[in-house]
C-alpha cells in the first residue's frame, strides 16, 4: 500500500513539470487581450461607431440616378380615318431614358435631431456592454485565481500531513515489530495516510476543475497546464461607506446602463412624436430621353432638362399605429426608469452586504492569522515528544488534524476577504483601473 500511495503522489505531482506561472497582472491581461467575449464586445463597439453618422440621423439627402433602354420589334397595321394606311412588319422602336434625382428631407417633425442623439447613447451604450464584459470575465479569472492559489497553498498542507502520518506510520511499525504496540494501533496508522493521501487526491482533482474554467476564460489551449503565483494574504485599506457608496452611484456600470436605457427610450418617444407632423422634402432632378419609333405617330422624341420642387405629406390617419407606437415608447420610459430604481436598490443592498462581509472577513483573517503562527511550531514539538514517547501517535493525530483545520481555515478567510473585496469593486466602478 505504501508504495501504492507513494507511487500515485509521484504521477500527481508529475503534471507540475512544463506548467506555465501566471502571476494576478498577467491572468487580467490575459484575459484583456484573448478573451473572445470581451473581442466580440469590441466589434460591437465599433459597429455602434460606424452606425454613428450624420446620415444615419437623416440629416443628408440621398441621390439616385438610374437608366433605362428599351428595345421592342412590333408588327403592326394602322388604318386612320382618312383611308390611310400604316403598316409595318417587324418595326424597332427604341428607347433610352436616364436621371438624376436629388432628395432632400428638410423637415420631419424635428425626429433627425432626436435620432442624432439616440445613435450618441446607443454607441455610449455599446461602450458600456463593453465595460460591463471586461469587468465580468476579470471577476472571474481573478476568483478562479485566488481559488487556484488557495488550492496549491492547501496541497503543502496536504503534503506535509502525509509526511508526518509516514513518520508516524513508521514509528508504530518499529514499535509493533518490537512488541511495543498492537496490530490495531498499526492499521490506525495505515488508515490515517490513506486518508491524507486521499485528501490530497481530491484537492488536486478541484485544482484540475478551477484550471479548466480559468483555462476557458483565458481562452488558452484546454492541454495547457497553468499553476499561478501571488499572495494570497495581500490585503488593502478598506474605504469608508459613504466613499463606496458615492463612488457606486457615479460608476457603477448597471447603472450606468439604465440610465444610458432612460435616454434611449426618451428619444424614442421623440422620434414616435415626429410622426405627428407635416413632412417637408424639397427635390431636384435632371431627366433625359431619346426614342427613335418606324412605326406610331412621331419617328422620333428627345427630351431633358432639369426640375426642382417642394413636396409636403402629412398621415393624418394611419389606423392609429403612430398613436400606438407613442403610448408604447412612453411606457418604455416609464419602464426604463422602473428598471433603474430596481437595479440601483438592488446592487446597493448587495454592495452594503459586500462591505460588512469584508469586515467580518478581515476580522476572521487577523484571528486566524494569529492562530496559524503556532501551528507549524506545534507540529515540531509533538514530532520529537512522539520520539521521546512524552505523546502518543494518537495524541500526534489529534494535533495534526487541528493544524490542517486551522490551515484551511486560513485559507478559507483569505477567500472570503479577496471575494467580498473583488464583489465591492465589481459594484463601485473600480474595476475600470485594471483597464
């Protein structure tokens, strides 16, 4: 069995060879740069821009010029009341006709002004999914880091409990052998490492599980073996309520988002409201025609020349969808704003959370911090007093059992406290300096 445990350590241990280090700066940007939700996000940003236009308002006129050439063959008899006769068999008649028209709508109940800023807002809007994309995928890759590192730090813990279950295995084999201890006390012994072992095991299965998602966000190869360095300890002042809150109200990117929605759906309604108004368009055009006939009334005709005009519409009556379209886009407002008060309630109330999790959090982490300083002296002392005899392998267990509770606790409150600090940057705005 003890080779078997040694031997299966050895293969786990094994994946640690060729891995790649990635420090907290290099998994943001990593994820900056490859992440293919936050490129698409781009794209979307750059369509939003392209959209953007004075002639996407309304405010250009449009030209279209077209051309057209005729060919028929007819064969026709014409008699006319004179007693003449006009008969032609197979007769050509050609026509070529081409214009030029200028359109200009000057006029449209003031929709192109509103149209101009909408178009602002939903570019501003399309900058805000962004934002709201790279705050999200670093959320997640920077949890999935702490994660990971917390991992890694609880596999020493892991290790260390099997070299002391291996020292203590081994101590009351030699007593055993000499008639000192009892075959229960041995397979006690034997029961402990497998169960460390196995501990062991499971932790590098949920390191495997984190690196797959870390992996995915990362968009890197899925044979890629990562491990990641830092400081999981690595604490920051807290800011005081009233400052997160401020900040919250002027940064938060939902936020930002929902009053970003009450502007657009304002200016739709303003649009919705130009369909009550006369439409004036002014047009100018420049026609020609030439047709050449060897049978009808004129041999031949030429015309051209230019054209300009005003022309006024107003739908007095269109089965009352302008009416609908307004009532619809001034409940979208009122809707829009609803969206608002809920969002900002509720990201508030989670972000008051955040902030009293945090000090809780940092509360648990100087206790147990205070605490783990005796652990490793501890553990040295009850293995040279299992030596000396002064303790028994059951006293040692018991001891070693604490010190791997009180490392994951540790462990354990650095989550917590790195969690509730990303959950109140993440509501306040502040993630936008990593980017």
């Amino acid at each position: 069995m003890k080779i078997l445990i040694i031997a299966g350590l050895f293969f786990l241990s094994s994946f640690s060879i060729a891995q790649e280090k990635l420090g907290l700066e290099q998994v943001v940007n990593r994820v900056l740069s490859q992440n293919f939700g936050i490129q698409i996000a781009k794209v979307d940003v750059e369509i939003a821009k392209n959209e953007n236009n004075i002639g996407a308002a309304g405010y250009l006129p449009t030209i279209d010029a077209d051309a057209t050439q005729d060919l028929t063959v007819n064969t026709a008899r014409q008699e006319f009341i004179s007693g003449d006769v006009n008969e032609a068999t197979n007769a050509n008649n050609r026509a070529f006709n081409a214009g030029i028209m200028l359109n200009w709508t000057f006029f449209d109940g003031f929709k192109m002004f509103a149209t101009d800023k909408k178009l602002d807002e939903l570019e501003r809007f399309s900058e805000l999914n962004l934002r709201a994309q790279m705050e999200m995928k670093i959320y997640e890759a920077v949890v999935n880091y702490y994660t990971l590192l917390s991992l890694q730090e609880m596999e020493e813990v892991y290790t260390s409990a099997i070299e002391l279950s291996k020292m203590r295995k081994n101590y009351t084999e030699n007593r055993f052998n000499s008639g000192a201890a009892n075959r229960i006390q041995l397979m006690q012994a034997e029961l402990d490492l497998t169960a460390d072992s196995a501990a062991y095991i499971a932790n590098k299965q949920s390191q495997a599980q984190v690196k797959a998602d870390l992996i995915k966000i990362l968009q890197l190869d899925v044979t890629q073996e990562i491990i990641v360095e830092g400081n999981l300890g690595t604490r920051e002042e807290t800011q005081e309520w009233d400052a997160i809150a401020t900040q919250f109200m002027a940064q938060n990117t939902s936020i930002m988002q929902a009053k970003a929605n009450i502007a657009i759906s304002e200016l739709s309604t303003k649009e919705a409201k130009s369909k009550f108004y006369p439409q004036l368009s002014f047009y100018a055009a420049y026609n020609f025609g030439n047709s050449v006939n060897e049978v009808g009334f004129l041999a031949s005709n030429r015309s051209y020349g230019p054209s300009v005009g005003i022309t006024a519409s107003w739908s007095i009556l269109n089965q009352l969808s302008s009416v609908t379209e307004l009532r619809n886009s001034r409940l979208n407002v009122e809707r829009s704003e609803l969206a608002y008060q809920n969002d900002s309630i509720n990201a508030l109330a989670d972000l008051r959370n955040y902030y009293q999790m945090i000090q809780f959090a940092e509360e648990k982490l100087s206790f147990e911090e205070r605490n783990i300083s005796q652990t490793q002296s501890i553990i040295e002392i009850s293995e040279t007093a299992l030596k000396a005899g002064s303790i028994t392998p059951l006293e040692l267990r018991e001891i070693q059992y604490s010190a791997i509770q009180a490392e994951g606790r540790l462990l354990q409150s650095q989550i917590e406290y790195q969690t509730a600090r990303l959950n109140i940057s993440l509501l306040s705005g502040g993630f936008q300096k990593l980017f």
